[in-house]
C-alpha cells in the first residue's frame, strides 16, 4: 500500500515546493526510505507509508510546508521520534509526513522562573540532561524518555513511571508554539500557569496532532529532589500487592512512581537482566520515595508497614545507586525482555480506578486463559495504569486474531469497571472504536466539532482517534475482521 | 435597565414553564427581587437585572429549564453563590439565570479513591468540612470559600492561596455532568485521571458557564498534611519581599502558600483586624508550609535563611493555632479592611512571571501616582498574582474613572512583561477588551469557534470573555468612555 493515490503530478509538485523551502536533504521521496516511514511503535493492523517526508528545521518552514499542504487539499501528519504505540505518527492513507526531529534546540532556559523552551523534536532525555547541573529535571519519564521527543509528548500527552506524583505532560506544559492546519501559526498558553479564555493549550496537549502542529513547547522544569529511596517489595499474590498500592496511598504517602510487575514478567526479566527480582514472587512492586532526606526515611518506614500488613514476603531498599538503577533497569526493560520470550507480542494500555486494579488482573488472567494466549503484567498501579503484554505466536494460526480479541475484552472490561481505554498511548488508529462504548454520540459529535474548529478540512492527522472519520482501522475492528474470519 | 426586552409572552409562557418544571416556589419574577440578582461581586461597569430566576433542584430539572430557553431563542446563564469579581454571573443583557444553590448535595464520598462527587451548588468549604474527619480535604481555597459554589469555581477555574502548592481548580476536577446549551447532558471525564480524546472537561473548566451548565462534579480530594507552619517574614520595602520570594522557590522549597501585603494593606488590616502586621513595614510576606513535620522543620530553617539573605527585619513563627488563625484573618480580611478605608475600591486581578513582581508592584505604584488615586496590594506573591486595590472616592469627580483608567494601565504592563489579565477572577463582562492585546485575531476566532461548538445558538451566558460578543462592556470600555468624556 503506497500514499492516498497523490496524484503524480501534486506529489511531484510538492516535492520541487518542499526542497525550495528545506532544501532538497531536507526531502524524502523514494520508495525504499519512505518504507521507514510506514509505521510507529504500533507494528500491528496497519502499515501505510507517506507519499513524501518532509525534515524542516524551524517553525516557518513547517508553516510554510503546511499551507502547501492546505491549498492542495493534501492530508499531512506531525512524527518526532515514531515512539508512539496507537499509530498516532503512522498514516492512514498516504499523504505527507513532517517529520521534526531536525529541530532539536532548545530556545531558551529561564532559571529563574524554572521553565525551558524548546523546539519539538528536542528530545525527552536531553532537557533533563542539559538542567540536572542546575539542579533541575523535567518530569515526565516515558518509558522512551531516551528516545521520544518532547513533541510527540505533547500530541499523546505521554505519562511514565514518575506521573503518580508528578503528573503527566499536560501538567507541565505552559506553552506551544503552533502551526495551525491552514499554515497559522498560534502561540497558545505563555510563560505564567493561568490563561484566560478557552484553555485551547489543554485541548492541543493530547490530541494526537489532529489539531495542528506543535512546534515549540514551554515547560515547567522541577529541583531534583534532595533525596531517593528505592523499594522492592515482594508478594505472594498479585492481590497481596494491590492492596499495599491502596494502602500507601490512604496512608497519605505519596511515592514518586509505584509499578508492579507479575509473575509472567518477572521470569522474563530475570531471563534478560537479572535485576534480582525472586522467580518465587507472585508480583513484586518497585516502589520509589523522593525529597527531604527525614521525609522519606519516615514514608519508606510507611510504606514498609503497609505492605508488611498485606502479607508482603520481603522489603528491600536499594543501599546504593547501582542497585537502585539495577532495580529499574528490570522494569525499564520489562517489555522488551517478555518480547526475547514471546518474539511478538501486543502491548495494550489501559486504566481503571486505584480500587479495581487486584479486580480488573485477575480478570485478565481469566480472559488470557479463555482465549489461550499468554498475558503478563505490568502497572503503573499506583495509578491503577495497567499494561497487559499478549503474547502473539505468530507460526500458530489464529494466535494472532485470539491476542486482538482478549486485548478487546480488556478494553471493555476496564471501561465497565469505571476506567478508560488508554492511560498514556493515545487511541491514534488502535482505538478508535472503543470510544464509543466510552462517550456517547453526542460526547464524540462534540469532540469532533471541536477537532473541525482547528481543522475544519480534516487534512491534519485524519483518521485519527475519532472512529467515524475516514473508515474504521485499528484493533476494534481487527477484532471484528479476525471474528469473522473465525466464523467463515 | 431590565432584561433584554423579553415578548411580555414569552416572559408569561416562561415562567408559567418554569413553574410546571421547579416548583412556582423555585421562580422569581418580581421586580424587586429580581434587583438582588443584577451583579456579582463585580459591582462596577455594568448591572442589569434578569428577566426570571429559577432555582432547580436536580440536573434534570436544569435540562428541562435550558431547553425551554433553547425552543425560544432566550439566553440564559448560570450563577452559583455570586461571589464572582469579573461579572461572569451578570446578566448582559436579561434573560433566564439558572441559580444552582438550592443543588448542594454531596452525592458520593469515594474514600478509597479519594473523590467525592458534589452537586453544583454546593458550597466550597462544606465539602473540605465534611471529609476533615476522614483526613482529607478539598484543595482550592478562594476567599470566598465559606461562600461560593464548587459549580462556580468550575466556572471560573478558581484559585486561592493555598493553590501555589497544591494548583487550581481545574487540577482538582476529574469529571462534571453538563447541561449543554441545547439541554443535552453530557459527562465530562470521570473517575481515573485520562480520559482519551479532547479534554472537554479543561476546555470547560474556566470557560465562565459560557459552553454549558455544570450540575454534579467529581473533585480530587487530598490528605490532610500532617503539620503545618505559619510564617510571618517583616520587610523594609516590597523589593526585599520579592527576591525572598523567588529566593524560596529557587532553593527547592515549595511553601502552600507565599502571600504579600504592602505597608497600605497593612495599616488598613491592622486598623481592623489586629493580626499583629507591624505597621512600620514595608511588606510582609505570609509563608506557610504544610507536610511532614520533619520535612517543615527543614524547610521553615530554609525559609528563614532566604528571608534573612534578603535583609528582612524579623520573622515570626506562629506558636499557636490561634497565632496563626489571626495571620491568617489579617490576609483574608484584607480586601474587606481596605474597603473599611476606602468604601469603595476597584479589586485587580493580573499575573506576571514571579521574577517580574517586584517590577510590577514597582510600576504600580508610579501609575497610582500617575492617575492620582491610592493604591494597595496584596499578592499571591509566589504565583505571581497581583491583586491591586484601587481606590475609589465617588465624591470626588472624575476618580472612578481615573481608578479605571489606571487599572487599564495596570492591566497593560502585565501583558507586556509576558503575564495574563486574570488569575482567578476571569474575564466576565470586565475585561473581554484585553483580551485583544493578549490573544491574535486568529486566537480568539479560534476560541470564539470552540464557543460555538457547545453553544452554535449564542444563548449560554452571551457577552461574556469574547470582545466581538454582543457589544462592548467592562473596564476598557469604560475606560476608553472615561478617556473621551475627560478628553471632551
């Protein structure tokens, strides 16, 4: 599958007007390195390249490319680092992809006010890097942080491990410059936390690039706290250890990040990087404390009584940097050590209230066994974020159908128990058709009038997130494909 | 002035609706009262009085109300307690006023996940009141708190003083049940953190009841820190205040709140109050820190050292709860003990970034002198939100628009040292005209188009935020009358 059918003369067009703005370096347009271009993260349901990519380096140059775009009638989408696992930077049909890893400055440090502008393809890892000799850092972790750029941050509103207490990126962004779908270019928020009107930079943050392009972004950055503690703790039962995360949390505590691992994960670690998690453990959480020195040693204290009070089997605290990095080194790798195991696998992401977490894993251990395929666990489970790995046995005919099928009746199940389809991956093309089982008709109709505001001729991203624009894709109906199929 | 010239008819056939619908003791049509509900707390610039008022008891009961005034093409609008400062609970121009305060149920505790769900109309301390014996609390704390409404608070996006720890109320809300202007009701969010899609819900929380009617909302609910310690920081001038406020924040210490007073705000507390501010002062800077009793202890010494760095003359710590109960009447009294002095005043609402406060406090003081008229000032100096008070002497020809027009200019260089119009107060029927200078023409249509989204029939709270909506009205228009009248 190749583009939308750009007609070759358009397509040719806009290349000569896009090396014209960006230089030719600046272009791609051969078949083979568009290839690179036909997917993000989200290697399941749908592989589409575009019919040109685009490399511009400053905020004009992507206006520019974008009211080329605009008087053709031809569909465009923002990429940074092609991270994203719901195929937000992946086309739908063709088109041109602008892709902003070329802008990667960052504008400016403003200290004093503890805030940093930089351009969109900066990325997430390095504004941290360039402030911790100020004493500073910038909060949200993406399990990506390495590679994913601040950009994209802004279009899935990604969280990470450290979200439980410090929230996710819309909670640290004051500001964006913006390219609307016609070439404008908007700033929206500013450099102080209140701005009057619509708050359009809260609808921006999380739209998954359907309302324009964000080509600068102004955050917030926070001190690095005077100290860490690390903490694995260690449970029979994955229900053993939902219960000690809503014990701290009615503790009053707080901790920076609190993430569970099963026991399916914990093997596949322990296979891959040995960060020292017992094979014998039902579930083990890694639980992080940050501050004042004294208000972590009483937390950690806290938190060690609470788990010890649901059964917990052993406490460890990490006694120096490189046990504490170990510890996160399993986690970090966590997905990618249960994929040398499963050579394919599907990562779903949703959430359910803090209460429902014990609830909604032992119900999908059940739905794993129903369609006989293997689910491991991991959670942000203090935000009650969960993360089923379905393992996809590709030589097994109709593995792959059963995976897309269980990871469906998760989605419906965590929407009934109260919670939502994605906590941090977006819905993008994989989700679109569960939304309506989340909003009702009326809630989507005014949603998608909102998109019509920024892009009223649904050239920016489209196909995107709203489940009646531009035909169905994505895992819902994969699952409905896959139904059939099995029916036929 | 009354109404906006409703059909006599219509009016009949309305309230004759209305009466069917809430009960006839749930409408108000008699002139006389009526006259209560021609302002807000804004009492400046613009009264007029609604056609009807009806207080409805259940969400349906909304629904039922607005759809009527959607079948007639009659605007209406929403009004909590009215305490409002920026007029957004004003009539423009007549209409239905939809008065939520007989809806003030909390309609759900969550304990273990820490919400509670609240009729509109519920008032903003009783809920803090009614979860205080499970440890929790409700975060935002505008003055007002013993009197508006959680519903208007959504409205305005409020905040207080204890919110540069803790954020403003959109920070706090996870979900609101919404009458939409065609009487549709739709939920906004929910119960976990994410929800997919636009977030409808930050684009309607602080949009001034312009997108819809909030009837229920789900609130965040915090525990209750386990000390807490009131600062009391004397200064020779407001500069030496500022850089111990920026020096806090610079040395990684985030207090709950960091409020100054200025020496005319002093004497006009202590000429009523008696909170113990020494009257020969500069400023003072009221530092209050809450968590751990180990970690406050640590960070009151941090406090201490900033404001020491920054030449203050003294610093007292509160030793009792009755101490600092009356530091804490000197600050919230302090609007109400200026206008002891001054009967009437015009209260400001501006922010600038927190290193430009001493600037700003600097130039309003000149602009005082400029348009000769007294000027004090409190601030929530650690988020940079001024809050001049400008005093108005009706006596004297020709002050209330000197007052005006220096509000304008105050409102200016706010703009121009990169801060916002409004940090709590909203835009309302006051400051619609700034908005010009903060926003382009394409912002605002942009916003303006959001607005017609939820409300394509201009019925829900008309003439409020927008410039272009419905005619002039507010401060700069004022100002610009008082310009021409002083110029003719």
């Amino acid at each position: 599958m190749n583009g939308n059918g750009l007609a070759p003369d358009t397509r040719t067009h806009l290349i000569r007007a896009f090396e014209r703005i960006v230089g030719p370096e600046g272009v791609i347009s051969s078949p083979d390195e568009l290839r690179v271009y036909d997917c993000d993260a989200l290697t399941f349901f749908h592989r589409c390249p575009p019919d040109v990519v685009v490399l511009p380096t400053s905020t004009s140059q992507v206006a520019e490319i974008v009211r080329r775009c605009y008087e053709f009638g031809v569909p465009f989408l923002p990429r940074g680092a092609g991270t994203g696992l719901s195929g937000g930077a992946t086309p739908r049909a063709g088109g041109v992809m602008i892709v902003l890893t070329r802008m990667t400055r960052i504008l400016d440090l403003d200290l004093a006010n503890r805030m940093a502008t930089v351009e969109a393809g900066c990325v997430n890892l390095w504004l941290t890097k360039a402030v911790e000799c100020h004493g500073l850092f910038y909060a949200p972790d993406p399990a990506s942080q390495a590679a994913c750029t601040i950009g994209g941050n802004v279009a899935e509103n990604a969280g990470g491990p450290h979200c439980l207490k410090y929230g996710v990126t819309t909670n640290h962004v004051l500001g964006a410059t913006v390219v609307l779908p016609d070439g404008e270019v908007v700033r929206l928020g500013g450099k102080v936390s209140d701005s009057p009107g619509c708050d359009l930079l809260g609808v921006f943050t999380g739209a998954e690039g359907t309302l324009g392009i964000c080509t600068e972004v102004t955050v917030r950055l926070l001190p690095q706290p005077e100290a860490v503690k690390t903490i694995l703790a260690i449970f029979r039962t994955i229900e053993d250890a939902c219960s000690a995360v809503s014990g701290v949390i009615a503790r009053g505590i707080i901790p920076v990040a609190m993430e569970m691992l099963d026991r399916e994960t914990i093997t596949a670690v322990e296979a891959n990087v040995k960060a020292g998690y017992p094979l014998d453990a039902g579930a083990v959480l890694l639980i992080e404390l940050d501050g004042p020195r004294g208000e972590i040693e009483a937390e950690a204290v806290g938190v060690e009584a609470v788990c010890r009070e649901q059964g917990c089997l052993d406490v460890r605290v990490a006694q120096t940097e490189e046990e504490r990095a170990l510890l996160w080194k399993g986690r970090k790798e966590a997905a990618g050590s249960f994929g040398r195991i499963a050579h394919h696998y599907y990562l779903q992401d949703a959430v359910v209230p803090r209460t429902k977490l014990a609830q909604v894993l032992r119900e999908i251990e059940e739905i794993g066994a129903r369609y006989r395929v293997k689910i491991a666990n991991v959670a942000h489970a203090g935000d009650g974020n969960v993360h089923p790995m379905i393992c996809v046995d590709r030589d097994v005919p109709g593995c792959e159908e059963r995976a897309i099928q269980a990871g469906s009746e998760i989605m419906r199940r965590c929407i009934e128990l109260g919670g939502t389809v994605t906590g941090e991956h977006g819905i993008g093309l994989e989700k679109r058709e569960y939304l309506r089982l989340m909003y009702s008709p009326a809630d989507l109709a005014v949603m998608h009038r909102v998109r019509g505001v920024f892009d009223p001729a649904g050239l920016c991203n489209p196909g995107k997130i709203f489940p009646d624009e531009d035909g169905p894709a994505g895992a819902e109906h994969s699952a409905r494909h896959a139904s059939a199929v099995s029916a036929g």
